[in-house]
C-alpha cells in the first residue's frame, strides 16, 4: 500500500489493518525517515489507535544493527509493516542491502502486507526520487537513486496536487523510459496485488508512461481516480 502523504482517511487505515490480518496480527512501525530520533511509541502509532493489539516500533541508523538477526526478529514475524513519512534517503542508508531489507521481502513473499506514506511511499519504489540529503526539491540525487523496489520499475512521487508537483516525475521518466512514474496526492493511495492495483482514497494518482502520447493540453500524464484499477505489466487502465 502507497499512500501519497497527508491524512490517512479511514478507507486507507482499514484496508492496511485487513491486508495486514487484522487487529490481532503482529505488526510493525517503522519511523527511520523522521528527522532526528524517532520519539514515537507503539501506543502512539496510528494502528495502535485504530485497534492493532500488537505493535512494534521497529529503528535504527546503524547499518550494523540493521544486518543482525535480533534487530530483524519482529519482522520474522510480522505480518504487515508500515513505513511513517520523513525523508527517504534516511530509510535507504539505513536498511538497504541488509538483513533487514531481506526480512521485508520476505514479509511480502509469505503473504503480508508494506505501506508507507510520503518517504514510505518513494522508498518502495525502484528509483528513489527525491533522494538528495540536501533538500526534497531535487528530482535525480547521485547517490540516493535506489528504492527497496518493492514495486519494480517504477518512481514513486508524492504529495503531488498539494505541492505542485504535476510534472516533476517528467524528467525522472525522460532519463529512465524504462521506468513506470507514479504520482499520488494526499490522502490517496493505490493497493497493489500482484500485477495490478487500486486506487483509493480522496485524490488523483498520476501516470507518468514514456508510452503516453499527450493530448491537446500537452500533459504527458493522465490521472486515475478512487476505483479505479491498474494493470502494472500492460500500463493500462482496465
């Protein structure tokens, strides 16, 4: 589940909780993006308030800690795991390539379920967008250009009516036709299953294709609403 940012809007919160197993399933909370440390507790999450009896918050910066194999046991059992907004490159220096980043595939391979929103929502991508340490207006950031790729060949922005950001996955798109851009306004999100997803929520979702032959406007995206589904191997609306 990738949630464009903002208010997470009943729908979304419910259907994370039930693609996670219900209010009973082990779960957990990851806030690495967030600037500083974290200071959030599992009571204080989210799925604690909306009625998950079993949260852990899952942390660190230490690349070392986040390759051990105690560090990674409440993932061993989860079966749902929620990235919180912050900046993104904080959660790829922290966790990719180590055994953590493993144990988050294997999540998905067993069944469960990955969300995130804002920098939980670019992390899962490929192609890491707005990656530069030095400030999220920049698009390509050498060095900070890989995502976990839990959603494959693809660039995941956010925030996207909010803040004005129609067109920036354009450039991302023009250097990397192979890529699938992927633009979500707050409060939206789109639920991905296999090779397909919905959308749902309040807003739009942009689809930024290299394949995309722009209207009269001149838009070289187009936009899908809540209900809305998605074949990711044919890049059509179905």
């Amino acid at each position: 589940m990738i949630v464009g940012g903002g208010q997470l809007t009943p729908d979304i919160v419910q259907r994370f909780i039930q693609l996670g197993g219900g209010k009973d399933a082990p779960m957990v909370f990851v806030p690495t993006a967030e600037d500083g440390e974290p200071r959030i507790t599992a009571a204080n999450t989210f799925l604690a308030k909306a009625g998950v009896k079993n949260v852990t918050i899952l942390h660190t910066r230490d690349r070392k800690v986040a390759d051990s194999r105690e560090f990674v046991a409440p993932l061993e059992a989860a079966r749902a795991v929620w990235f919180e907004g912050g900046r993104q490159w904080r959660i790829a220096d922290a966790y990719l390539n180590t055994r953590t980043e493993k144990e988050l595939f294997r999540v998905l391979k067993r069944g469960g379920v990955i969300g995130g929103s804002s920098a939980g929502a670019t992390i899962q991508g490929s192609y890491l967008v707005r990656g530069a340490v030095e400030g999220n207006s920049v698009m390509m950031a050498p060095g900070h250009e890989i995502g976990m790729g839990f959603l494959r060949n693809s660039a995941v922005d956010q925030h996207v009516i909010v803040r004005h950001r129609e067109n920036d996955l354009d450039q991302v798109i023009d250097k990397h036709p192979e890529l699938l851009g992927i633009g979500i306004d707050e409060s939206t999100a789109i639920v991905v299953e296999r090779s397909t997803f919905e959308v749902i929520g309040k807003s739009k979702v942009f689809i930024h294709d290299p394949n995309y032959k722009p209207g009269p406007d001149g838009k070289r995206y187009y936009l899908l609403s809540a209900g809305d589904k998605f074949d990711l191997k044919t890049r059509r609306k179905l």
